[in-house]
C-alpha cells in the first residue's frame, strides 16, 4: 500500500493537492462522491453508482464469497455440551482433572482459588449427523439437520482468557483498544454493493442463557485508525433501526433534501479549507443517511415474507431485537448487497448452573441459525456468503461453583473451542482439527484467531498480508504480522 494510506489529520491544502494526496488512498469513483457530493446529489437515481467502492482497484485473487454473515455467540459457547464430544468423561465425572492435562496452565481469577478441579461430563447426548457421521448434540437438532453444509473446527485457540481482550481480540486482531474491527477491514477493502445500505451492519441480542452477561463495547465493530465511515451502523431493536432516521417533527422530506444539500456545500468548503479526511466521512454519511430513510423501512418489513420462512426460522423472528428475527434481517441485508453483517447474541457466560443456561441458549440460537444457512441455500445466495458462527473462547473440562449430578458450571478456557464455517469458499461437511479426551489441549491441526482471520479474508480474494493501512508510521493490517491462511477449510 502506498504511504498516502494515513488518516491523520493534515494541514490545510488547496484541493488539488488534497485530491493527489489522496489517490493512493480512496478509488477514484468513491472521491467524486465523498469529495464533490454536489455531483452525486445532483445525478438521477437512475445514474447513482449502485454500489460504493473500497480501496482495492480488484481483489487480489478471484473471491469465492462476496460478503459475510458473522454470528457472533459472545461469552464463549462450551464446546463439550455442543460439538466436541468426549464420552470418556462420563466415568471421569467429579475426579481431580489430571496434573498431566493442566499442565500449571493459567486460571482466571474466578478458578485460582480452587482447591479442587473436579471433572464435569456433558449431561448432554451426542449422536452422529450427516454424511460423515459427525457428532452433534442434542441442544443442536437444527443445526444438525445442516450438518453437511457446515465445516466445523474443533481446534481454535487464543491467548486471552477473559471476555473483554478476547472479544477485542478476535474481531480486531489485537487485544488493546483503538485498532479497526474485521468488518471496519472488509469494508475498507471491498465496498458495498449497495449505495443506499452501510456496508457494515450490527445487530444486538440478548440471551435468556444468562440476561446479566457481559457487556460489549462499539469498539468491537468500530473502525479505529480508519477513516470513520468503515465502521459498523449498529441497528436497533426497538424504535427507529438507526437513531434519528426520521425526519423531525415539521420536516418534510423536500426540506430535508434542501437542508442536506445546504450543509453538503458548507462541510465541502470546509474541507477544501483545511483537508481531514473525516469531513468527507461526514459529507458521505449524512447522504447514506438520507437513502436509508428509504431503504431501511423496506428492508425491516417483514410483512412479505412468506409464512414458510418465518416458521422456518422459528417463533421469535417477528419480535424484534430477537436472535431469530436478526437472522432473517442478515439474509434480507445480505441478499440486498450487504458486505459485512454482524450478529451478536449475548448469554453464553455461564459460570453457575450451565445446563440451564446453555438450553436457554441454544433455544434462542439453533433454530434461526440453521434456518439462515437453509434460506441462503435455497435462494442460491450460501455459495457467495460465507457464514462465522464463533464464541471468543471455549469453556473447562472441570467444574465451578455448586457441582452436583444435576448442574455444574465452567470457567474460560481459550486452549481449546470450537466454530463452525459455512458458504462461500469453504468445504462442506467436515470436521477440522482434534482435542485431547478432556477438551483442554488441542492434538491436532490447531488453528489460532489470525489464522482464521486470514482464511475469513481469503474466502474474500483478500491476501491479509496486503490489506493494510499506514498509521503512526507503520503499515497495520487486520492479522498483525500473524496468520495463515487454514487451506484445508478452502473448498
């Protein structure tokens, strides 16, 4: 990349060297846009790009997805009640996890004053699902009916061992606040496909697991050091989706056309006067802004979908906020040209009283998730959407808090978890990567957060290597100087 990719704030500089300033830095298409808005406000809608263009010209490679559904299961999901089946446990249950296996690994604060680890077998049975017989467990009967569409890893590892650096983490490349998120990269990057539609959207959920989980921050699908428009546009739940996308009371839509124009023009001498990039943020946002008055009302109506969709994913996709309900938006988003959309469902933090918790869970999750896979399939769109289903860590093999036949809880571990990958550009049906008989030690072809970053970026004809941005004096890239690219997942 050039050395023109910084977003630091620039002294005044007449337009023309603003402009060749910039060249390196932002497609020549998107700079008549965001800096000469007076040309696009006054193109017909039949002439106004369709789509917005990212920084790279191509793709460094021909991509198999186009864009990408992130289904995001914050406070780590345990992969022994889900998909890493371990029977030998059930004769193991409440004896001392081995010396062997822990191996003096570290605890968090919330297991380093146990004098015991004693072993806690899933309560859950497991049966084989699909062509390659894979275990699932019966929390999952949704997700196993798709299980030949899913690649599932076993192997996932991470070093942080408490939510907020691990989420950081895993969506940002790094467990320090201020770098950009994988969303805020892909649409630096790559664009949208739909001008009247961020190319970046979150949406938020809360689960019946654990309704007091943890917290999450914007940062997590924030654009850091990037210019401010990649970050993500959070839609809510309740109310408006976006915040102030109605007019004021009195304002007609004609005078809020005038009014943008008006201030389009001020924020444009304004730039040309003293050259940040952000104003030319604001000028293009407050234009997104407009077209989404029209564009968001069309895509949360739900009033058209056919019945046997909405059954299909389930009886809570008309209420709004819901898990299932964000499913079906992802697709209608997706399928609307979409680039990056994100879904976090909280609830998995589940240190007391696990089964429970994690049955409300997967209540909340299975259903809709496997009917988003279906949905993409049948209207032909999963071979071009890759779809991330991902917790940032997994959970102990041993106990916490009360521990009886009935209930027992699990703390942090980031040894060993798993998630699953599905669509565009990845092999279908199988399972990657192995876990020793306790869950706690990966065996076999372990895959770390970077790695799977650059395999997300690569299933977009991304090489992660050369997706980069100039800041502070040095080229940071979403992988860090990390990461390869798991080419056993790649179909």
């Amino acid at each position: 990349m050039s050395d023109n990719n910084c977003n630091c704030y620039v002294s005044p500089l007449s337009r023309r060297a603003f402009l060749a300033r910039s060249a390196g830095g932002l497609a020549a298409t998107a700079l008549t846009s965001l800096l000469n808005p007076e040309m696009l406000l006054a193109a017909s809608p039949a002439t106004r790009p369709s789509g917005v263009p990212g920084i790279l010209p191509t793709t460094h490679f021909p991509a198999k997805a186009k864009r990408i559904i992130y289904l995001c299961q914050s406070g780590a999901p345990s992969q022994m009640e889900l998909f890493d089946y371990k029977p030998a446990l059930d004769k193991l249950r409440g004896t001392e996890l081995p010396d062997s296996v822990r191996q003096g690994q570290r605890l968090t604060g919330m297991s380093s004053g146990q004098s015991s680890f004693p072993v806690a077998n899933s309560l859950f049975k497991f049966a084989r699902h699909g062509k390659n017989g894979t275990y699932v467990s019966e929390l999952l009967p949704h997700t196993a009916s798709v299980i030949d569409d899913l690649c599932i890893v076993k192997s996932m590892h991470t070093e942080h061992i408490n939510h907020d650096p691990a989420m950081t983490f895993f969506h940002t490349g790094s467990q320090q606040a201020g770098r950009p998120s994988v969303g805020a990269w892909t649409s630096y990057g790559l664009g949208s496909e739909n001008g009247d539609l961020p190319a970046y959207v979150v949406m938020i959920s809360r689960g019946t697991g654990n309704p007091t989980d943890q917290p999450l921050y914007d940062r997590l699908w924030g654009s850091g050091f990037l210019p401010g428009k990649y970050q993500g546009v959070k839609f809510r739940g309740t109310g408006d989706p976006v915040l102030f996308l109605s007019n004021p009371a009195g304002v007609d839509d004609q005078s809020r056309r005038r009014m943008l124009d008006d201030l389009a023009k001020l924020n444009q001498h304004h730039l040309e006067s003293t050259g940040d990039p952000e104003i030319a943020t604001r000028i293009a946002q407050y234009e997104l802004a407009y077209k989404m008055q029209t564009a968001v009302p069309e895509l949360t109506d739900l009033s058209k979908e056919p019945k046997e969709i909405l059954d299909l994913y389930g009886p809570d996709v008309t209420k709004r906020g819901t898990y299932a309900s964000n499913c079906l938006l992802a697709r209608r988003l997706s399928e609307r040209g979409v680039r990056f959309v994100q879904l976090f469902h909280m609830g998995w933090d589940q240190h007391q009283n696990l089964p429970n918790g994690i049955r409300g869970q997967c209540k909340d999750t299975d259903q809709p998730s496997a009917a988003l896979i279906k949905d993409l399939k049948q209207r032909g769109l999963l071979d071009e959407t890759l779809v991330i289903w991902a917790g940032e860590f997994g959970r102990t093999v041993y106990g916490q808090g009360i521990f009886t036949t009935e209930t027992y809880g699990r703390d942090h571990h980031p040894r060993c978890f798993t998630n699953y990958l599905a669509g565009g550009g990845i092999k279908p049906g199988i399972s990657h990567g192995e876990t020793d008989d306790f869950s706690y030690n990966i065996t076999k072809d372990p895959v770390h957060v970077h790695d799977l970053n650059a395999t997300i970026l690569h299933c977009l004809g991304i090489d992660h290597t050369k997706l980069t941005f100039k800041f502070q004096g040095r080229h940071y890239r979403l992988t860090d100087v990390h990461g390869e690219v798991v080419k056993p997942l790649l179909a």
